[in-house]
C-alpha cells in the first residue's frame, strides 16, 4: 500500500483533536474514518474526498479535481484532489474541512 505518508500525518494532525476518528486501509492508500464513516482517504497523488454530489459537480466544475471512478461507475460523492492542491496548509484544510463538513450527511457502509 503505497500512500503519502507525509499528507497523512498532516491530515492526521488535522483530525488530532477529535475523538471519532480511526483509521483503514482502502482505496490502496488510508482513509480516515470519522464517526465510522469513510471521510478522506490518502493515496499516493493526493486525497480522495468525500464531499457529496452536490458540491463534487461544482468542485469539477472548477476543474481542480477528478471524479472518483470505481469499476468503470461514477462515484458521485467522492473527488480525487492532487497533492498540488493540498500542499499548503490552506488548501489542505479546506478540503478536509469540505470532508467534515459533509460526514454527518454521509451513509455507513453496510457492516459485514
């Protein structure tokens, strides 16, 4: 599994205060779960957020983001952010602010 080491600790960092937050091996890179929900994942070129479809068409909109593909089907609340976009500790946290933001929203997987 080959992530990003150093933009997971700085997300770590972000998410340091809270107590909801555990994280997994998914989407080959770690994701941060918050509230036992998928919230940002990071991957080897950056983060894949998920910050529902409303705000995922305007963020593609603007064009500095790619919709998440998995097994050919548009995952409509999910937008991959290069590792440009979350260089600076600004841009960083206002896309995992966008995550947070989005997560009480969000549904939990099916328990297995």
């Amino acid at each position: 599994m080959a992530y990003n080491e150093r933009l997971a600790d700085r997300v770590r960092e972000f998410l340091e205060e809270r107590d909801d937050v555990t994280e997994k091996a998914m989407f080959s890179g770690i994701c941060f779960m918050v509230d036992d929900k998928m919230c940002v994942c990071v991957t080897s070129t950056g983060l894949l957020c998920r910050i529902g479809e409303t705000l995922a068409n305007e963020k593609l909109e603007e064009g500095n983001c790619t919709q998440m593909i998995n097994n050919g089907r548009a995952m409509k609340d999910f937008v991959y952010v290069d590792d440009i976009e979350v260089e600076t500790l600004k841009g960083l946290n206002y896309w995992v602010a966008l995550c947070l933001e989005f997560n009480p929203m969000a549904k939990s997987s099916k328990k297995k």
